[in-house]
C-alpha cells in the first residue's frame, strides 16, 4: 500500500493499493477519520481541496464523502487552487483537518493525498504511522454520502447562515488573498509602495492552479505589471510543454527566462503546479538564469529579518546551505535545523519568522500558512526587487554582499540513479562501515544521522571538512542516492570576490567528482 511519505500519499494513477484510485483516497479518508475520533476530534471541521490533476475532482469527491458519512463537517473548495490554500483555510478556520490532493510537481501519471493537522502543519510521527494503522484496519465496503447535509456552518466566517456553500470556499479564497496582498507592508513597509507599479514581472504557473491568484495577489499588493508565459497558465494536466512540471528540472523554465528577457523584466518567477513552491530567475552579467533555491533562501531570509522582532527564528534543513546559519546571529536572529521537509520545518520553534529548503520551497508568513507556499513567496519576492531596484541594484549585488561578508557558499546537488531503492541503502551502508577520511583532499568527519536520537534521526551521512560539506541519503520514493554538496571560499574585500567564486567553482567539481564516483 501507498505509505505517508514526505508530503503524504503519492503516486501513480493505477488500481490496487499501491495506486492512486478511488478505492485508495476513500480507506485513506476513512482512516483518518477513525483517527481523529480516536481523540475526540469526531464531527468537527475538514476542509478538502484539489488541484486540476487527472482524478483530482473524482478523489476530492471521495473525501469529502467519506469525511462526511463519518459525521464530520466538510468545507469542500469550490474549484481547483493551490495547496497553500487548504493549509491557510485549516489555520483560520481552526479545522481538525484538511486535505489537498494533489501531486505537486510529479509527472502527469500521478497524483497524491496530503493531509494537514495541527493548526495547518503536515502531518508527522507517530500519528502517521497511527493513522496508517487505522486505513489497514479498514475492511468492507466504505461508506459515502453527499456532504452537503453536514457542510460548516457559515457563522464560522461570519456570514449569514443561508450562505450557500460554494460561498464558504470563496470566501476563504478572498481571505487568503486578502493576507497576502498585505505581506509587503507586513514585511517591506510601505517605503516601496510607490515602488511596486514600476517593477515588471514575468510568471509562469508550470500547468498548474497557482496562476489566476498568483496574478490576483501581486497585482493586489500593487505590481500591476505581471505579464505571464500564455503556453503555461491555464491548468492542463497534461503539462505539454515540459518533460517534468518542476521549476528545477533542466529546460523547465525556458519559456519564462525567454519571455523575461523579451519584456525586459524585473524578475522572473516559477510556480509549481500546485503553487506550493516558487523559483526566481533574474538577470545577470552572463544573462537571465534562475537562482538555485539556496540563493532565494538567504535572500529571502534577510530581507524578512530586516522588520523582524528580535530574537526572530529562521530555519532550513539539513541539506541546505549553511549560509542561513551565519546570517541568522549577525542580523539578531536564532536559526534552527530541521530534517528536509515542511512537517518539520513549520514546527522549528518558536517564533519563527521564515523557513526554507533548497528545493525551492519557501514559508514567508507562519502566521498565516504553516507550509511552503509559492504565491505568498512570489509577492514578498517582487517587493524585495523593488527595494533593491529602488536603490540602483541587484539581486546578484545583494547576493555579492553576504558572499563578502560571510564567504562565497557554492553548493551543488549530485542525484545518482541506481536500478533499485535497495541500491541506493545499499551505498549509503557501505559509506556507513567505510567513511571516507577525506574529500577532495580535505580531510572529514561524519556523523552518522541515523545514530542520533530525537527527531534528527534519519538514514543520513553529512561529511564536513573546514570548507566543505557533503549530505548524502539514499531518496525516500526513488531509486536514487542523493548527495547534497557545499564549499565555504572566505573573502577579503569585494576586489576579491572573483578569485574566490572561482575557486569556490573548481572546488565544487572536485566535491562533485567524489560524490559521482560513489
């Protein structure tokens, strides 16, 4: 059967219990079901969304049905839109849960289940493998009803109570939006207000159903320049113009970098299909390129930091770059340190002001979405350009900066594909038995994650020399090793930043080489 994985269930559309199927979203909803009861949380609110996937309405259907046959209030969205929705909806509204099918940025074969409790967090262990427990306990036919009889009752969001319920789902829609539209004075301030009408934004939604709110939010918080790649907007879950609908594969985002350079634009901006995550492209000296996840993270982070309280949280993961952890106490900020994955990230602690991972996923208001969410990042993103494009610079300047202030950070990601996931173990146990003393003539350490106790225990080796450090794990759904890499280069002056990246560079093939011949 289909396990909760990083980001739920997920994969490919097929019969069977290791499908995607109705039969499969119906003894996953009703095994939550039973698990919430379990703790007294019987007949309160679910909100259920979905993307425009192949199966999606059929599944979210299914859902609802279940969760309302189970006698618990169901709020269903009235259309597909982005998974950051769902997870602000189960925060303001206060549900017991929320699910989103969706399969994010997978190819177009598959599709997912993703579940939200806590106030809006992804669901983590142990109540992942209770909750598995209690789908396996499902037996028998599962029944289903229309959840129109038991939809939430409309004085939750102050409305009058002959609301229809399509009406609920919009209005939770204008509320996020609502919230968003205000992240630039919440974080910017209104010092580039008169500012944002001059930026000029080039956006791509990958295929997917971040589109339409992505333009509604950024032209809401005052950019009303968003000109986006026509070939990609609409839902199509086909994705006919990409081999994969993730901004980080190769070629993804051609069609935006060309649109970007053809208007002249700001900054180019990259949604996934479900608009959870968000990717930059920018121009610089050599032309548009996008920024790796790493160098939208930073950014981000201190531009957050700047009208921050004191004493603010900020966090990553393990496989990203240490960049964050130097900048955090320089600018009077705590940083923490998670396992990959927004279930941990959005619980990092206290005060927590941002997050990221490298793989471009970004949480710019925790208030609000406990999760990674790409329209939410996409705005404060555009108000950060226009701060910087007000003082006659660059994201590249800006990014020049940290690397005099606290090193070039050049990092890299090596992903080997092996015939099988036991492979991949496999590599990872002898590396376990056999560490390496040294890394492209470095010497090393290793810790050993999966000897550590608490919530950092994971199947992990991190390797770490006086300049550089590598992550290597076997991949949780594929067969394949993942290894994740990072050189330090110290920098004396701004005169000297160009031999540094370049021996940040050749040290980085040397790392990488290793990590290839693993």
């Amino acid at each position: 059967m289909l396990r909760f994985g990083t980001a739920g269930l997920r994969g490919p559309l097929q019969d069977g219990p290791d499908g995607m199927n109705v039969d499969t979203v119906s003894r996953a909803s009703a095994g939550i079901a039973a698990w919430l009861r379990d703790r007294c949380l019987g007949g309160g609110l679910v909100i259920v969304g979905r993307d425009a996937r192949h199966g999606s309405a059929e599944f979210a259907a299914a859902t609802a049905e279940v969760f309302a046959a189970a006698g618990f209030s169901v709020l269903t969205l009235p259309r597909p839109l982005p998974t950051p929705v769902v997870a602000f909806a189960v925060r303001e509204l206060k549900a017991v849960a929320g699910v989103q099918i969706t399969a994010s940025h997978n190819p177009a074969t598959d599709n997912g289940y993703k579940v939200y409790l806590d106030g809006g967090s992804q669901l983590i262990p142990p109540a992942d493998a209770e909750i598995e427990r209690c789908i396996d306990a499902v037996t028998g036919q599962i029944p289903r009803t229309d959840p129109g009889p038991t939809a939430p009752d409309p004085s939750i969001l102050g409305l009058p109570a002959d609301t229809p319920a399509e009406e609920l789902g919009e209005e939770i829609v204008r509320r996020y939006l609502a919230r968003v539209t205000l992240l630039p004075t919440l974080i910017g301030g209104e010092s580039a207000t008169r500012r944002r009408s001059e930026i000029r934004i080039a956006l791509t939604a990958m295929h997917g159903v971040g589109g339409e709110l992505a333009v509604a939010a950024l032209r809401g918080a005052g950019f009303s320049e968003v000109l986006v790649v026509t070939e990609q907007f609409a839902p199509d879950p086909d994705f006919p113009t990409v081999a994969f609908p993730n901004p980080e594969e190769p070629g993804a985002a051609d069609l935006l970098l060309r649109l970007a350079e053809r208007l002249d634009a700001d900054i180019a901006i990259a949604l996934d299909p479900d608009a959870d995550r968000c990717a930059l492209g920018v121009r610089g000296p050599h032309g548009w390129r996008m920024l790796r996840g790493d160098e939208t993270g930073v950014l981000l982070g201190d531009f957050v930091l700047r009208t921050a309280a004191p004493d603010s949280l900020v966090a990553t993961t393990i496989v990203s770059s240490r960049l964050l952890s130097k900048l955090a106490p320089a600018r009077g900020a705590r940083y923490a340190e998670t396992l990959t994955g927004f279930k941990w990230l959005a619980r990092a602690g206290a005060g927590l002001v941002y997050a990221y991972e490298e793989a471009i996923g970004h949480c710019v208001d925790p208030a609000a979405v406990r999760d990674k969410d790409g329209i939410s990042a996409a705005v404060v993103a555009a108000d950060l350009v226009a701060q910087v494009k007000a003082e006659g610079r660059t994201l590249f300047d800006v990014l020049d900066d940290f690397a005099v202030e606290f090193g070039v950070h050049a990092g890299d990601q090596v992903s080997l594909r092996l015939p099988d996931v036991s492979e991949a173990a496999a590599v990872v146990a002898r590396l376990r038995e056999m560490p390496p003393a040294e890394i492209a003539g470095e010497a090393v350490s290793c810790t050993d994650m999966a000897r550590l106790r608490g919530q950092m225990r994971t199947d992990a080796l991190v390797f770490e020399g006086p300049t550089l450090r590598v992550v290597v794990r076997p991949s949780g759904t594929e067969p394949k090793l993942k290894c994740y890499l990072e050189t330090f280069v110290p920098v004396a002056d701004r005169d000297g930043l160009p031999a540094a990246e370049a021996a940040a560079a050749q040290r980085l093939s040397e790392i990488r080489m290793f990590c290839e011949k693993l």
